[in-house]
C-alpha cells in the first residue's frame, strides 16, 4: 500500500509533491499523459511553441518569487506589463474597458459613462446581488452590462448572466472609483497606472510554459506517466489503474475534474453522484496558428465580446514570448463550448474569417502551421447549485481519506500561482 497517492501531474499535483518532499514524504504522482503540465503545457509545432490558451504567471505574493527562485525557474522568466485590449463596435480600446472607453464610439462611451453614473447614484442594492447580471447591473450599470460583460461572459461561459452567480468575481474584475471612469472616457486615465491582478506577469524568455511544470516536475521526484486511473473504490481507499494495476492508499490527493472523479468512483454515495452531475463546466478549442510575417498587432491578448465572432478571446503570445521562428509570429484563438459537445465542423473555418474580419490575418496563406486542442472542462460555471454540491461532494471524499485540490477538483477559478498554493496547502494537510 502507498501513503499518499496523488492523481495528476499539472501545477498542483506537482507543487504537492515538491511540498512533501521538503517534509521527507514520499508521494506517488500518477500521470495518465506522457508528460507533466496538465493543461499548463506546451505544444512544439514546426518550429513554433503554442501553449494551450494563455498561460501567463501573475504573482502576487513573495513566497511564489522564492520558490520559483529555488525550483531555478525564475531566472529564466522576463516580466511584462499587461497590454490588452477590447474589440468592440469596430475599435480596440485598452482593457479594462472600465477605465478606457475614449476609444470606442461616442454613442457606446456615453451609454457606458452615463449607466455607471445612474448606478451609483442608485446606491448600494438592500440585498446582495443573486445573480451574475444583478452584480454587473449594479455595480457598473446598463451600459457597460451590455456592451462588455454581458456578451462577453455568456461567450465564454455559454451561459446567460442570469443563470451565473457572482461569487467567482473577487479579484478578477476590476472595480473602478468614477474619477477613473470619467477620466477613462476622457482619455486622461495614467497609461503607467496598473490597475488588476493581472496588470504584469512573467513569461519564459525562451520556449513556452512547460518549461515551469517540466522544472517543478524535475524537482518533485518521480512521477509515473501513462498512469491513467480507471476506477476509484473509497471504501477500501484503493484505485485501479488501466492497466490493471490496483494500488492501495491512505491519503489520496486528486487533483483532476470532480466531475471525473465521480464518474470513476465506484462507491459513490447516490447524493454525491447526483450532486456531481449538476455541476456545470464549458471546455475550450484551442486554435493555434503559425503565420508568416509581423504580428498584427502589439497587444498580448484581446477580448472579443461580440456575438458574431466564434470566439471570446485572441492572444498573440509571440508578442510576449520567443514562441516562432524569425519573420513569424504566433495567434492562439479560444472558443467556448458546453463541456462534452461536439466541436462544430465550420468552427476552423469561422475562426480564421473572424480573424481576417479583426484585421488580425491578412491572408489565409501566411498560416504555415495549426495546433488545435481542446481543453475539458476549463472553465466552472458558477451557479446557485455549484456551492452546496461541492462542499457535500468534498465531505464526501473527505472521509474517505481523499483531499480536493486545485481549479478542476475544488471546481472554482484561479490561477497558475492559485495551483502552486493549492498543492501546498494540500501537502500541509498530509504533513503539517
């Protein structure tokens, strides 16, 4: 039997182990892939590095800078100040559209500029918010609901705002005082000025972001790839592997998607399973291109919020990376799709001409290579049911001696440095 068995290999499970082995544990890290990283990884293609969507480090604590320091990664990494922008109503203004309306059309500044000032004069609501769209009404106000956040998010999460809660917010969206707001629509906002968690972030100088989970892998001792699990038993703390294999532990520390780990749990109680099954999710197509020439545009990324695009959010990771071979650059598109659907047969197609439509390929020739991949589930639909289903399918494990850690086991929404934390703090509940 093995103590302390840990299902996954991506930034978590990883960060796991490297914690435990600081406290002379000795975890076994399972991995069904052939390399570690999870969806934090790296594609090679013809010369060009594509990660799957963007993978950009934002730190916002000290103890993140030691252990990348310790792990040599660090390094290794330059650091870059945020430039992102909006597509919107024919223009590109800065993100976040908040603070930088002056670049849209008068008629969309004003809606925007005069629905914040409508809200905040309406005061705070008498009940907290139930809803995604009543947090956005509220807080930013008609117009900015309809121009950015409503269509946007119901892209990327293929759900109507009404249908959302809005206790994934937190850090995420900025919340501007209505000086910034006027001077944004004014065009007098500070460009120096950062204003988000994600106003700078670290990259690999050279190479894409598997070089992080590839160190912390190397770090972390042994892991056994290939070693996909097929069947979870809680009532005597054992897992079968697809080949067979069956292996005993005390402590389990799962990182993958809760909803597969229920589907693989034999003994699930009825009420978990069912809780699990009303759990919500969106995957992603991930379409990346290698394209001859300059890069189009100088921004990192850019939010697409309208509805006749197919996808929510275009990057141009060789604006921040050395991703592509001299004279090229890179362009990663993501769409949104309910988890598990089937990916439509013109999606290609409509991507490349939306592209073309933002002026961000010029001609379909200059594609010289395509990596496309799908990430499921990546995004949790936040919802009325998701809390009490994940805490009774968290207690659940829980007695069984398993721990829940990271984006996709816990079901929430965080960050790189979030699943460096998470791994952590899951060591500390086997070592504390």
């Amino acid at each position: 039997m093995s103590g302390v068995v840990i299902i996954g290999a991506g930034l978590t499970g990883l960060s796991a182990a490297w914690h435990m082995r600081q406290s002379a544990l000795q975890p076994l890290v399972l991995e069904a892939e052939d390399r570690p990283g999870g969806a934090c990884r790296t594609l090679e293609r013809d010369g060009f590095s594509f990660d799957l969507t963007g993978h950009l480090l934002h730190l916002g604590r000290e103890e993140s800078r030691i252990l990348l320091g310790r792990l040599g990664v660090l390094s290794r990494m330059r650091r870059h100040r945020r430039r992102a922008g909006i597509a919107l109503a024919g223009a590109v203004t800065p993100y976040p559209i908040q603070i930088h309306t002056h670049k849209l059309p008068p008629a969309i500044r004003r809606e925007c500029l005069l629905g914040f000032l409508e809200a905040r004069l309406a005061g705070e609501p008498a009940e907290t918010p139930a809803t995604f769209a009543e947090w956005v009404t509220h807080r930013f106000g008609a117009g900015f609901a309809r121009h950015f956040f409503f269509p946007y998010n119901s892209k990327l999460f293929c759900a109507a705002p009404e249908t959302m809660s809005a206790d994934w917010v937190g850090r995420y969206v900025p919340r501007p005082a209505l000086a910034d707001v006027v001077d944004g629509a004014l065009g007098l906002f500070p460009a120096a000025r950062a204003v988000g968690y994600n106003a700078a972030f670290l990259y690999p100088k050279v190479g894409g972001i598997s070089m992080l989970p590839e160190a912390l892998a190397a770090a972390s001792g042994p892991v056994r790839y290939g070693a996909a699990v097929r069947r979870l038993h809680l009532g005597d703390r054992s897992l079968e592997l697809e080949c067979g294999e069956v292996l005993g532990f005390e402590t389990l520390i799962a990182t993958v998607s809760l909803r597969t780990l229920a589907s693989i749990t034999e003994d699930l109680p009825a009420d978990a399973a069912a809780a699990a099954a009303a759990l919500r999710a969106v995957g992603v197509v991930n379409v990346n291109l290698g394209v001859r020439g300059k890069a189009p545009r100088r921004e990192h990324w850019l939010y697409v919020p309208e509805g006749r695009f197919p996808f929510y959010r275009v990057g141009i990771p060789s604006n921040h990376g050395s991703v592509a071979p001299d004279g090229c650059h890179t362009l990663s598109v993501e769409v949104s799709l309910p988890t598990g659907s089937p990916v439509p047969a013109d999606l290609f197609d409509s991507c490349l001409a939306g592209l073309e439509s933002l002026g961000l390929l010029r001609d379909r020739k200059d594609v010289e290579t395509v990596a496309q991949e799908r990430i499921d589930p990546a995004y949790v639909v936040f919802d009325a049911a998701r809390p009490p289903a994940v805490a009774a399918i968290r207690d659940t494990y829980r007695r069984a001696g398993v721990i829940l850690s990271g984006r996709w086991a816990e079901w929430k929404y965080s960050t790189m440095e979030d699943a460096l934390w998470d791994g952590a703090t899951a060591a500390r509940r086997v070592a504390p």
